[in-house]
C-alpha cells in the first residue's frame, strides 16, 4: 500500500481521506471545503461520528472531482504512532 500524504486539501482525486484528531475542530476547514466542514460538524452533533480511535465517517463532496470522502478519527494527538496509523487505515 502507497499511501501520500499533503499539507493542503485535494478534493480532485477519486478518494479522498481525512484524518483528525480528538482535538482538532473541523470548522478549520471551512475555507477549503464549506461543504465538508459542515458535514462534518453536523455528523459529530447527530453522533453519527464518534471522534474516538478507529471510528469513520464516509461522505461525499458535491462541486468537487472527488467522488467519496472518508473521515477517519485519529484519536488524541499525543497518542498517534505510526502503527496507531496504520491500524486506522
């Protein structure tokens, strides 16, 4: 498996997946993806996406290329290894 990471958003491949972290507000990527950010938001309040280790939430990103999204919860920040990362893949 390859995987390829970025410090910046692209929503023109066919999968794109997010990983965040407990801590992390998703509000921060309002001025990337309005669209995402509120999804995502709104999954978390219905409990549709518990932000705990392992847990996942698939969606899509209507205007972009992207035909699904997958958001992945990364657990605490201060716990994340690199075998933490590949468990949650």
């Amino acid at each position: 498996m390859h995987i390829h990471t970025d410090d910046f958003l692209d929503t023109k491949k066919d999968l794109f997946v997010l990983g965040l972290f407990e801590e992390d507000d998703p509000a921060m990527y309002e001025s990337v993806n309005a669209f995402l950010a509120k999804e995502i938001q709104e999954a978390i309040g219905l409990g549709l996406f518990l932000r705990m280790f392992g847990e996942s939430y698939p969606t899509k990103i209507p205007g972009t290329g992207c035909q699904r999204a997958l958001v992945l919860s990364l657990g605490k920040k201060e716990e994340i290894t690199v075998e933490r990362l590949r468990r949650v893949m």
